[in-house]
C-alpha cells in the first residue's frame, strides 16, 4: 500500500511561515476520493536537528484556519512545556465539505451509511496516515480534532474505528443534523467493553439550544454505559460561541492529554518511585507512545518537596523515579548522593 500510495503524491514547492516553524503542503492524488487533496504539514522545531526523534501526530480537519491556529497553539504549549512537540498535519476541505462529513444518507435518521464519507474515512486512514507515517519519523501516538460537522465526523469515526487514533477530538459536533448519532454510539458502547483509546468531547456555552439537546443526548450516552476503561471528558466552554469553540477546544483538548504529563507536588507527596514509574506507563498506553517526564521537571520537583515542603522522603522518591528514566544524568546522580544514594 505505502509504495502505490507514495508513487501517487507530488509534493509542491510551496511552504509558508506559521508561528516559529514551517509549513509544507502536498498534494494527493487520492485514489479513494478520485481527485486531488491538500495536505498541510507543519514539523516540530528542531525536527531536522533531531534525526533520532519521533513524534506524535494530530489530524485536524475542516478549514485550513483550524490547522494553521492548531499549529500555533502545539507551538505554544510545547514552548511552554505543557505538551509535547507534535506534527500537525491539516486535511483542509475544497468545496465538499459537507459531503466529506456528514456520516449517514440523506433520509432524516437514517443510519445508511454516506458513501463520499466512507471515502473521505478511507482517505485519512488508508492514504494519509500511511504517507506521513512512511515519510516522517512518527511514534504511535496519533490524535484528530473536528469541529462543527467535522465534529460530527471525528465522533462517528470513533465507532468506527476505536483503535485508529490514540485520542478522538470532538468540538461543538453537528449532532442536531444526526440525531441518530446517538443510538449508534449506545449500540457502539454495548458492542464494546472494552476501549484503548480516549475521546475528549466539548461544546461553547454559548451554542444554540438545538446544538446544546442533542450534545447532552450523547453526554449522557458516555455517562451511562461508557466502559469503565475507557478514557473520555465532556465539557462545556464558558462565554464560547460555536466558531470560538474550535480554537478553545482545541487549546482544552491538548491540555486535557497532557493533563498527566507532569507529576505535582500534592501527588509526589503519597507517591512511591514505583508509582511515579507506572503512572507513565499508564500515561504511555493511553497515548500510544512511549512518554517520560522531563528531566528538569524531576529535579525541580524533588528540590521544590525537600526545600520548600521539607518532604525528604517524597524529594527522594521521585528522584529514584527520575534515575529510572534517565540513568546516565549527572544531575540526578548528583542529586541523589546529597541523600546518601
């Protein structure tokens, strides 16, 4: 598949400048949708200075503004050291975008599947993820984001396919359009005990009633039969609009993944080393990928528990749990021998 997919992309000497780094767009001559695509990708800083790297990857869908102010706000976050550095790869629409989203048959609840968003589902997962998983270093951990009808998409695309993406985005979905959704994803959840990946669910609170009745309808679906390993949240975004909702949710959304990235000191004090340990192996299997805790945040932490806490014992734990991940730090070592270790 990767080499027919590969002999049908033509890349474009094009590229423009977003926030610190550099945009690509290619173009893909899709043999699913029978035309040609834009695909917009934006590398992390630093990506070529670190040729051993791999990074996670997230999709966003509909307007080519939702991918340029989701590549602002990973380059933010990463700079700020909430998230980790990412690809961002934009799958903007050119004139078919309700075709391309809108998951069932024209008839008002039915649960006909749309053909074109069959397509559009097979171009993503059978043409795009392999080009860029062929063409750049990627590791595993693989998000979407839709809004408004791409929303809708990103929901029904989750029942579909659970184990395609490590986290389904969903913001402001069109479900007053589908109000169908719902029993699918009752059904879905009753077929399904058990779930790998995780969906974050939002909506502005200044949405219109319509929006606002059938986003409550699926909340409550999660609420009630959910399985209880699955990984979700669902919440409301206050004094957010319908179009704002994209650029808040997708801010919340990445936030919300990375929520366990850095461990705090109200947690470090009743955790072991062992603990620390598993709660990044937890956080790995939730995203996909193999994720460990910076460096400097570990030792900061231990400082912040012995200095400021006089915590000798919570500072020396997450020590012996920052030893584990980096072996060969000096800093640590040294660190660790102010303890007797």
């Amino acid at each position: 598949m990767n080499k027919v997919v590969a002999a049908l992309f033509s890349f474009l000497f094009s590229s423009v400048i977003w926030a610190s780094e550099v945009t690509h767009t290619i173009t893909v001559k899709s043999q699913a949708l029978k035309e040609s695509r834009p695909v917009l990708i934006r590398l992390p800083k630093g990506y070529d200075e670190s040729p051993l790297k791999n990074y996670p990857v997230i999709f966003t869908l509909n307007d080519e503004d939702n991918f340029k102010w989701t590549s602002a706000l990973v380059d933010i976050q990463s700079s700020k050291h909430g998230i980790e550095d990412m690809i961002v790869v934009g799958l903007p629409h050119t004139g078919r975008y309700s075709e391309d989203n809108y998951p069932f048959g024209d008839e008002e609840g039915s649960l006909k599947l749309n053909p074109q968003s069959e397509s559009y589902s097979k171009f993503i997962r059978k043409e795009v993820i392999p080009l860029i998983d062929k063409n750049y270093r990627t590791n595993g951990g693989r998000f979407i984001v839709g809004h408004s009808l791409s929303g809708l998409f990103v929901a029904h695309l989750f029942t579909q396919y659970p184990n395609e993406f490590s986290t389904y985005i969903v913001l402001s979905p069109s479900l007053h359009y589908a109000p169908q959704f719902a029993k699918v994803l009752d059904k879905f959840f009753r077929d399904n005990a058990t779930l790998t990946s995780q969906i974050y669910l939002s909506i502005g609170g200044l949405e219109h009633t319509f929006i606002r009745q059938e986003y409550e309808k699926l909340k409550s679906v999660f609420e009630a039969n959910a399985p209880q390993g699955l990984h979700w949240f669902a919440t409301d975004m206050v004094n957010t609009d319908h179009m704002l909702a994209a650029f808040n949710g997708v801010n919340n959304a990445l936030a919300w993944i990375y929520k366990d990235w850095s461990i705090h000191d109200k947690q470090a004090r009743n955790m072991s080393a062992s603990e620390i340990i598993n709660h990044y192996s937890a956080l790995s299997k939730r995203l996909n990928y193999s994720i460990k805790p910076r460096e400097k945040h570990m030792v900061g932490l231990s400082g912040f528990l012995l200095e400021k806490l006089k915590n000798k014992s919570a500072a020396l734990e997450v020590l012996k749990a920052a030893n584990f991940f980096y072996e060969d730090s000096k800093e640590i070592k040294d660190s660790m021998e102010k303890f007797g270790y």
